[in-house]
C-alpha cells in the first residue's frame, strides 16, 4: 500500500490556527461503517447520541469511554547557538521527546539532563554544538539517535523549569507563536500525568460539564496514559506504508481501568475509544491468549493501517488528521474494522472531501468525527 494513497487536498483555510471560541464548541461528523453514510452532529450531542442506544445499548449496557489522560509538558525551547567567544548567536528551536537516564553514561549524573529532542534543522546541528537557554542554562549535542539529537544540559530541565521557561509545543501546520491561552487550550481538561509532546488532541474537545452530562446519561468512563511522541507525530517518509518504523511511546493501564474495561467487553458493553492515542494503548496491552489487558507500564511502537483487526475498540471519537500521516492511516483500518463495512480509506477520504465542503475545520484545534 502507498504512502501517497492517503493523500487528499485540503485548502489552508479550513486548518485551525485557533481552538473555538469555547471549548467543545465543535461540529461533528457521525460515521456509520455499516451503513456507510455519514450524518453532521455538535460534540454536545455525544450523551444523545451515546446514551439512547449506541448500536443498540439500553441505559443498563450503555458505552465506556477510554481517554488518554497524558499531560503535555512545555517541551518547545527557545535556544541560541553559541558561538567559538562564548556569545549568543542565532536562534535555534528544540522539541524535547524525552528524557534519557543517564546516570550509566555519565557516572551518576542525575536524570534529566539529558534528553531526547527534535531540531530544526537538524543536519547543521551536530555533536560539540552548544546552545544557550533561559536561566542561565546550557545544552550541548552529545549524540545522534535517527532523527533525534541527545543534548546534555549543564543541569537537570524538570517539568517545574519548562513550565516557566518553555512553550506549549504547537504542532507546525499552526501557523503562530504560543500564547498564554494556549496552556489550557492545549491540554485536556482531565490530563494528569506529564509526559507529551504533543497533546492527544481528540480530548481537547471534552468540557467538564460535557463528561458530566456523559456520566448523567449512563455512559462510564476509564483512562489510560500514552505520552504522545514521535510514534504519533513523526511524518511517514517511505513510498510503502509496510516500510515505516514506528518510534516507541510509552503507556500505562492500571488494575482499575484494565478491569473495568474488561468487565465492560465482557457484559457487552461498547467500548468507545477517544484519540488514536487510546487505541494504539488498548490495542498495545491486549493479550490476545488471555482475552484481558496487561496492567503497568509498558512501550509501544504499534503501527496501525488498513487489513488490521481491532481486539478492543468498538468505536472511535477522533479528530481530522493530517495528509500521508500515519493517523489517517489508522482511521482508514477502523472504518473497514466493521461488520459488512466496504474500504475504510475510501470511506474516510470520501467523508475528508465532504467535510472540505461543508467547511470542517481540520487537524488539532479543529472539529470531530465520530466512526461507529
């Protein structure tokens, strides 16, 4: 299967540079993988739609949502190279990935000095560069990972340093700096635990009063964490999709949200995924032997595109994704995961161009699309 099959023709106009006014404002777009038809919704009508009888559920079996509660970190930094007499010279970004223990590599130095990041420009960043940051830090490129550089900061760069110094990592296709809005905006109102580089998006969508309303309607819900990666982000650069490598991320699922879960497919319950990042963890920790989750922590380089069988999910609340991109390439396998379902990539291309229509705005800060 070609790369170039997931392609579509998208005009700049209809890529958010902005969240709504309010969140979960957005529009919806209802996918039906049997019927094959498409119907247009708002994200507030989720407990209608969820609570009276999601492919047949009454009140006692409605669904479970599974969210992914990783929380982004402030992982853009602002750098400047410095020069051979010590001084600033031009500016260069950074995105942190993620730490490196590397008390082995530098006789017990302490964790979080060295990290993981992406550059621009990455081909004139090589080892010996150093860079100057805020607060009188320094970073300086030890090694070369693939597409990452390791840089060693002369002291260890905590969550607490990057929330003062660094910039929420908005991805590229948004075409601005960072404002302070964006801190909440960005991040789900449930996030928790640190760990993202970018946020898993579909999330953004959920209010508080929504998860209420959720919850008013029958409708449960669990968590998991996934830090959102280079696994999620990374573009896919090969012509066949079979030769992309995924980059590791990882999870966790614990006792709870695993039995819970469990109980729910086992009572016959939906189970209804938010985010790409919620599916690759579910379908990560199936133990298919077993028929049950594995609990703890784990890592995942998953890599989801149509001819793929779900173990988990029965349906999917996701986002508008990007051209060539490896979540476009997972929505395409669920919408052709159902029973009597035709193509899924040509289903989910032939919804993309009616959204194009209808004006649906796309990618992180955009609108939904549900698949069921």
């Amino acid at each position: 299967m070609k790369t170039k099959d997931f392609s579509f023709e998208l005009p700049e106009a209809l890529i958010a540079q902005y969240p709504p006014a309010e969140r979960g404002r957005s529009r919806l777009m209802v996918l039906d993988r049997e019927k094959r038809s498409l119907e247009h919704r708002m994200v507030s009508d989720l407990p209608a739609l969820l609570g009276s009888g999601f492919k047949g559920a009454d009140r006692d079996a409605a669904p479970l949502l599974v969210f992914n509660n990783s929380r982004v970190r402030k992982a853009r930094l602002l750098g400047q190279a410095k020069t051979e007499g010590g001084s600033a010279g031009a500016q260069v970004e950074f995105l942190l990935v993620s730490k490196v223990n590397d008390g082995a590599l530098r006789g017990g130095a302490e964790e979080g000095r060295v990290w993981r990041a992406m550059v621009r420009r990455a081909k004139r960043r090589r080892p010996g560069s150093r860079y100057i940051f805020a607060d009188g830090v320094e970073g300086e490129i030890t090694g070369i990972d693939g597409e990452l550089r390791m840089v060693t900061f002369n002291r260890p760069i905590d969550d607490d340093w990057l929330d003062k110094n660094g910039h929420i990592p908005l991805p590229p296709y948004i075409k601005r700096s960072d404002t302070a809005a964006d801190s909440e905006r960005y991040q789900t109102v449930y996030a928790d635990i640190t760990g993202s580089s970018a946020a898993p998006t579909a999330g953004l969508h959920f209010t508080r009063e929504l998860l209420e309303n959720l919850a008013s309607a029958g409708i449960g819900s669990a968590f998991v964490t996934l830090h959102v990666g280079l696994g999620t982000f990374l573009p896919v650069r090969v012509e066949n999709i079979e030769d992309h490598l995924m980059h590791q991320e990882l999870y966790s699922i614990d006792d709870e949200t695993a039995s819970r879960i469990e109980n729910a497919k086992a009572g016959g319950r939906k189970i209804i995924a938010v985010g790409t990042t919620s599916v690759r963890t579910l379908e990560s920790a199936w133990d298919k032997g077993a028929g049950k989750l594995r609990r703890g922590e784990g890592s995942t380089s998953i890599f989801i595109y149509p001819g793929y069988r779900f173990n988990v999910a029965d349906a999917l609340f996701t986002n508008f994704h990007t051209p060539e991109s490896t979540l476009l390439m997972l929505v395409s396998a669920f919408a052709s995961s159902g029973p009597g379902a035709m193509d899924g990539r040509e289903f989910i291309l032939e919804s993309y161009a009616q959204a194009v229509r209808d004006g649906y705005r796309f990618f992180s800060y955009g609108d939904a699309m549900l698949i069921k």
